[in-house]
C-alpha cells in the first residue's frame, strides 16, 4: 500500500508499507523506478513521506513507536543504515503524523494525537522547537499562507470536523501556534466530515472532507 508522495524537483518520492512490515522508499525519476534501502525495509513501516526547506521528512511505525526523520535527498545514497536513528519526534503508534508543511519559521508537523510540532533548522539539524497541544481533538491535516496557520481536526469523542486558523508565535526560544480562532465546524450526521487534508495556492486554502 502506498502511504505518502513528495515532489524533490524533477523527481517523486513514495512510502509503501504492508501494516508494520514489507516497506519501501521508492524514488522515480520520470524514467526509472528505484527501491532505495532504509532500516525500515525489514524493521516496520514507513507511513509517510514530505518536502519542505530542502528536507524529505519520512515517518516510520514499528508497531509500537510512531517516528520522524528528516534527511536530505541530494546527492543522497541511501542505505540500510539509513532512517536507523536521530528522529527527530516520536509518539506512540496508536496515532501518527497526518501531514507536515513548511511554515516559515518552522516546519509544522500535525499528528492525530492532537499535537502540532515545530521542527527548525539547528545549524544543520532538524530539531524540535516547540509542540502546540489541540486539547480534545486529533488534528488531520494542515497548511500555512501569509504567516498564517490553518488546520482541520476531528473531535475525539464525535463525529465532528473542525477547521482553524492560528498564528505562530516565538515563546521562550518556542514556536507555537496562538491565537487560535475557529472557521468552519461540520456536523452532518453519520457522515464524516473531518477535514483530511489541506493545501495553499496564492490566496485561497483548499482542505478535503
């Protein structure tokens, strides 16, 4: 099954997995499809893959722990040893990361355990700079224009999809979202209507329910 897409310039990047085992990183270069080696072809299963500030950050499920990476694609030969240490979240698996977009500052990393991470460039290195927490609710998908954040959430106990807008604020040496204002919420009775995921043009944000 595949589980995530990016594209890095001219060439595509796809996750695959089968549950926790029989996972891929697959690379296509508009001629070639190519299985790079990662720790994860024979250690669990790859559940996602993003592009952002010159990083693919791929996210693994190993039945108990749910992971993000980042790593450079270029000039990049992968191997085994590769995806094996140095992620840079981790939660239990019972959630896992619904989409990840560059905001700025940070990249944002929106998890169905209803946090939202803010990962920054370090000197080099990936590194968790903040964690925003959406009490009661798992958060689907998000995006970000202008400064602005937007994300969608379902809430934990109902059947019910909710979309925000928040702006990213620095903390203590923290990015963290504030300011959190509601859009749009959907109740529709037997029907689900959380918004799945979301994406930004020049001036409109797309999100499906």
């Amino acid at each position: 099954n595949f589980t995530g897409a990016a594209a890095v310039g001219d060439q595509l990047y796809f996750t695959t997995a089968n549950g926790t085992s029989n996972s891929e990183l697959i690379k296509f270069d508009g001629t070639t499809w190519t299985e790079q080696p990662t720790h994860w072809a024979s250690n669990g299963g790859l559940t996602g893959v993003w592009f952002a500030k010159g990083q693919l950050f791929i996210t693994a499920d190993d039945g108990a722990v749910e992971r993000v990476f980042a790593v450079s694609p270029f000039n990049k030969t992968w191997s085994s040893s590769d995806l094996n240490s140095g992620e840079i979240v981790t939660f239990e698996d019972s959630h896992h990361v619904s989409q990840i977009v560059d905001a700025g500052a940070v990249v944002l990393a929106a998890s169905t355990n209803g946090d939202i991470y803010s990962i920054k460039d370090v000197a080099g290195t990936m590194t968790l700079k903040g964690q925003t927490n959406i009490p009661f609710e798992e958060v689907h998908s998000i995006s970000a224009a202008e400064g602005i954040v937007f994300f969608g959430t379902k809430e934990k106990s109902r059947a019910v999809g909710r979309f925000y807008r928040a702006d990213l604020t620095v903390a203590d040496d923290l990015y963290v979202l504030a300011n959190r204002q509601l859009i749009k919420e959907w109740v529709i009775s037997g029907v689900d209507t959380t918004p799945k995921f979301m994406f930004a043009s020049r001036d409109s944000i797309y999100c499906g329910i």
